[in-house]
C-alpha cells in the first residue's frame, strides 16, 4: 500500500479545529504536522479549503446479507456508506439465516471480507432460546449482542423474561436493544384495523408504534441493565419522554446509553403526508416536538451517538398498502451531508458532529485504534467541502434499492475524498472497485 500525504486540511478532531498535513502509512497515520515533507514516492491530497474528520462509525445498519440480497448487499451498502463518509459499521442480524448463532455470525465475517469497502463488525442476535451460543461471542472481535424487544425477521423478538434476565445477567459485551413493546403495538394495530381495514393511512405510524410503546420498552431494559450492571445501548431514540430516562454524565463513566438516528433528527410526522412510506421507520418517526428534544439531548450528552439505522427495501416493497409495507429506508449515503446541512442551519456544530458520529461510537464500543485523528491510529478519514452545493438525484445512488428519502434534496456540503484503513476508496464520485477493508477489534478486558 503506498503512502498518503493530506496536505493543508483543516481537522476537525477531539473538539479542536486546526489546519496541519497528515502522512498515512501502512495503514495508519504516521505523523500529524503542520508541515510534512516525504523523500520517497508518495500520493499527495491537496486538502486547501477542505474539512478533514475521523471517518464516522455507524453502530446501527442492515446491508441484508445473506438472504435479503435483492434489497441491498454488502458490497453495494458498503459502497454507499463510504461515498457518504462511513468509513466503518456495525450491522445486524435480522438477515436470512438470522445471525443467531457463531457459526451464521462468521459466515457474515467471511463474505465482509471479500466485499466491504467500509471497516465492518456483526453483531450477535439474541431469541428466547439461544443465550448460550450469545454468551460464547468473542467479546474482542464482535461488536455486541443485539435484542429486539419489539418485533423483527424470524424467531428474533426476545420477549421472555427469563431469556432477558440470563443475558442480561451473563453478557460480557455490550448489549444494544430495540425498544418497542410488542403487545402495545399489537393492540394498536387491531384498532387501526378496526377502523380503517386494509387502508390504514401512514398518519398513523407514530399511533400504532407509539411513544408509550417506546416508552415501556426503554424503561423495562434500563431497569434489567441497572438490575444486573449491564453495558446496555438503547437505539434509536424516538421520544421526548425516553430521552429523561439517561443521565449526560461523561460517556466513559456510562453503562447505560443511547443512540439518536438520521431521520429521526431530519424528518417529522407532517412529512409522512408528502413522503408516505418512504419514512415508515420502526421506531416511528413522530412530531416535531419529539425530533427537537432529540436533537437537544445530543447536543447536552443525554443521546450519545448519531447512527442511520440504514435498512434498504426496493422500491415495490415500499409502495405496498401500510401493514404490507416493511419498514426502513437508505440512509448511509446522505448522513453525512444531512448533518452538515444541519450545522449550516445553526443547529448542530461542526466538533459535536465528530464527536457523535466518530469519537463516541468508538468510546462507546471500545473500537480499537479508530474514530480518532491520532498517530499511530488506523486512517480512516473523511475530507469534505463545506461550500460545494450538490443536488441528490437518482444516478448517483449507490444502495441497491436504487432510491432515498432524500432525493431532490440540495446540500450544501460534499463529500470530497474517503480514506478506509489507509486506503483511497472514494475520490470526488470515483470508487476504487477493490475492496481492501479491516474487520473491527475491540480492547476490551
């Protein structure tokens, strides 16, 4: 692998802002500087009027292989998160087989291997029945073990408490949820059904999957977290009311957090009118209120991460009537730009950005050698352009499902130069088609 020199970046990294070179070598960053200069052949990025951060982790996607392959793929997910600024993910086990046991989980490592442009990690997917094979994960090498409590694919939803109490109890890594408490919806449903048939109209979302839903569901893993001093990540936030439910101290002294999402932060239930279920997310995206209160609990530390929860259906799938209509939606491309529109708008600043999407995740996770611009670091780096106004159009999607809740969308900022482990993957619109990324490793005890 040759050498890199990014020469006059301004970096954004550990809530400082700087201008210096960096020189990237065998993977990682050599040497920060404000003036390097190499004797030997080297490939230089000419980084003048451009931002530079540590690529951005996201803890929370679905790339849908293996068995989900006609919605989207490793290679081709992967691909879009690293021409969005993603330079490593974490995904789940909701493909076909389930990841619920090592043995499915590896057979993921293997083809990430072959195919991902982005630094990957699997997690683990927890039933009611499995919680010996969970408990056997390496805790250095996968990123967690995941619970739905709240419906998904398969045999997923873990709604005994026994087989909560045991994971609960016995987990050596992270455990990250998704919370939404099954019978609510279930009754939810019957009356949505009761009153409109098969034409249940997208408006009532954010009523089926309720706040109360939420609710129940984040409180009941909190209390098995604090029962049994548990590292537990609770995943896109949805409401108001859960956000009272985590404290802001600092994140190194946390066993309990949570993670705020793309669209839960973007869109509000006055745009399901426009966009339908393009926007059926589960959790429900729900008032403006509720996106305002997320958005206040990152920026003062009671949300703790930024993630996309990425999960591609084709565009059919999505058009169907709303109880046959799956939900979720590409985001991964968009999520960086997205952000930085925020930041133009005065909402969110530059160094809480890096820290939600980057710094933390890693903190969070015990990554190893990543989320931070450091020496002796693995590259992974983002340069973008602050004042470089691009339109979203239908070309120039890379997620197999070939569409986004964003299109026509105008950003103000783009993605100039992505860097995964040292290597140039993406180049101002051109990927480099060799996948060369790293699995994740964890330091932890």
């Amino acid at each position: 692998m040759s050498a890199i020199l990014i020469k006059n970046a301004k970096i954004i990294n550990e809530n400082k802002i700087s201008t210096n070179d960096i020189l990237i070598k065998n993977s990682k960053i050599e040497k920060i500087d404000p003036n390097i200069s190499v004797d030997y052949k080297c490939k230089i990025i000419n980084a003048e009027g451009l931002c530079l951060i540590p690529g951005l982790i996201d803890d929370q996607v679905h790339f849908r292989e293996p068995g989900l392959t006609h919605k989207g793929e490793i290679y081709t997910e992967s691909m879009a998160a690293v021409t969005g600024g993603v330079t490593s993910y974490m995904e789940m086990p909701n493909t076909i087989p389930n990841a619920t046991n090592i043995n499915e989980l590896e057979k993921k490592y293997s083809i990430a291997k072959q195919k991902s442009f982005a630094n990957y990690s699997f997690y683990i997917g927890a039933t009611n029945n499995n919680y010996d094979e969970v408990l056997k994960v390496d805790k250095k090498n996968v990123c967690g073990i995941k619970i739905f409590m709240g419906s998904s694919t398969g045999n997923m939803l873990v709604d005994n408490d026994d087989a909560l109490k045991i994971i609960f109890k016995n987990a050596e890594t992270i455990i990250t949820t998704h919370c939404e408490d099954e019978n609510t919806i279930k009754t939810n449903t019957m009356k949505a059904l009761e009153k409109y048939g098969d034409n249940i109209p997208i408006s009532e979302h954010p009523i089926i999957r309720s706040r109360e839903a939420c609710f129940q569901s984040s409180s009941k893993a909190i209390q098995l977290a604090k029962e049994f001093d548990t590292k537990l990540h609770v995943l896109h936030i949805s409401t108001k009311e859960e956000i009272n439910l985590f404290s802001n101290i600092n994140l190194k002294d946390k066993k309990i957090t949570c993670e705020g999402c793309i669209h839960h932060l973007w869109f509000n239930e006055k745009d399901y009118e426009e966009l339908g279920n393009r926007i059926k997310w589960n959790p429900a995206i729900k008032s403006l209120e509720d996106k305002d209160a997320i958005l206040d609990g990152l920026i003062n530390n009671y949300i703790d991460v930024i993630a996309t929860d990425h999960s591609p259906h084709t565009i059919e799938e999505k058009s169907n009537n709303y109880i046959n209509c799956p939900s979720g939606g590409p985001l991964i491309q968009h999520s960086l730009p997205a952000l930085l529109e925020m930041y133009h708008n005065n909402k969110i600043d530059l160094e809480t950005i890096v820290q939600k999407t980057s710094h933390n995740p890693a903190i969070l996770f015990d990554i190893k050698e990543r989320g931070f611009i450091r020496e002796g670091y693995f590259a992974d780096l983002v340069l973008f352009d602050l004042d470089n106004r691009w339109k979203v159009s239908e070309n120039k999607i890379f997620s197999k499902c070939n569409w986004t809740p964003f299109i026509n969308e105008s950003f103000k900022s783009k993605i100039i130069h992505t860097i995964v482990s040292g290597n140039h993957v993406y180049n101002d619109g051109n990927i480099k088609l060799d996948p060369t990324s790293l699995r994740l490793e964890f330091d932890r005890d």
